[in-house]
C-alpha cells in the first residue's frame, strides 16, 4: 500500500489503470476493474485511520 500526505484543501485523482503518478494522479497499475459501475463508495483515511470523506454513488447508497 503506497501512503500519500495531502496538505489542506489539496486535491488527488485516483486512477485504478495503468500509469504515472504524479502531483495530481495516483494510478493503482491494476488491469481488472475495482470499481462497481451499479454503485460503489470510496474512503479516504488519515494516517492514524480515522475517516477524512467519503464519496459514494449509484443505488447501493
């Protein structure tokens, strides 16, 4: 698991293809697909795991 520190009011695209991170994009360099087209959630977590946001989408939410 690759960590990343955000500073406040910064911003990530997380990408679950092949590519290369930058700034602004992280890319898992995963072939298959993670996420659920029907309806998925994605966390993000501090260091010490406490929940920072969540985004969550379609009809399973």
């Amino acid at each position: 698991m690759r960590l990343l520190r955000l500073n406040g009011h910064s911003q990530v695209r997380v990408h679950t293809g092949i590519g290369r991170d930058n700034r602004t994009d992280l890319y898992q360099d995963r072939r298959n697909y993670v996420w659920d087209n029907n309806g998925d959630q994605a966390i993000l977590r501090s260091d010490r795991h406490r929940v920072v946001d969540t985004v969550a989408w379609g009809r399973r939410h």
